[in-house]
C-alpha cells in the first residue's frame, strides 16, 4: 500500500511571514558595456559594441565626429529600468572638455554602433 503524503500544517505565505525581515535597499546592476558586448541609454536605444580599444588617431576622429560620446559609467539610473545604471550621453557641448579631461587620464576609447547607422565614442576613464 502506498504511503499518503502528509498534509503540512501552515501554508506558503504563512512560512513567508515567519521569515526574519529583510533589509530595504534599492540594487544597482552596473554591467560593464565592453564586457557585455554593449548597453541601452537613457532613451531605449541599444548599442553594440563595434571595436575596441581603438587607437588614439582614430579615438580623436570618433570624438569630434561620432553622433554620441559617453565618459564611461558615470551615468545615472536608467528611467524605464530603474535598478539600471547607464552612460550618460554628453551634450554636443561637453565633448571637447571631455576629451581632454580623458586624454588627460588613463583611458581607451571603443567604438559602438546603433541599428540605425549612429556611432558613440565610449572613452573608458576608469581602466
């Protein structure tokens, strides 16, 4: 004769509210985009790593003529993902100062790439 399975006491959310409270925090995934292969910004765009680490001749054309530059992981938390944290793409404005600023640390530039054609200059300053 077959044995019958013993009916538990307490059911699942009983066991939950036994548990000892856990800490609140907000979690942070930081995915590095060269590792990964590429990342999403702040606007839902991805982009996919093209080459890399390029050299400084070609790092100085991406700066004054990619369509984006990005310093890295200095960024924020991404809107639609919140426990995300992107590059923060500079404004046209702010790509000069940047570039000197990394030339002036240690640094290596990559090349991304969107599905529509657009290139970003990725200068990682914290290597």
């Amino acid at each position: 004769m077959p044995n019958k399975p013993r009916r538990r006491s307490g059911g699942f959310a009983e066991v939950l509210a036994a548990l000892p409270p856990q800490e609140e925090h907000e979690p942070l995934e930081v995915r590095n985009p060269i590792g990964s292969g590429g990342f999403l910004d702040g606007a839902g765009c991805y982009w996919r790593l093209a080459r890399g680490p390029v050299d400084r001749r070609l790092a100085r054309r991406l700066a004054a003529g990619a369509d984006e530059l990005t310093l890295g992981l200095r960024g924020r938390r991404h809107e639609a993902f919140p426990d995300h944290f992107v590059p923060v793409l500079l404004a046209p404005e702010e790509r000069p100062a940047a570039w000197h600023a990394a030339c002036a640390e240690d640094h290596r530039a990559y090349e991304f790439r969107a599905a529509d054609g657009r290139t970003l200059l990725y200068l990682d300053v914290s290597c």
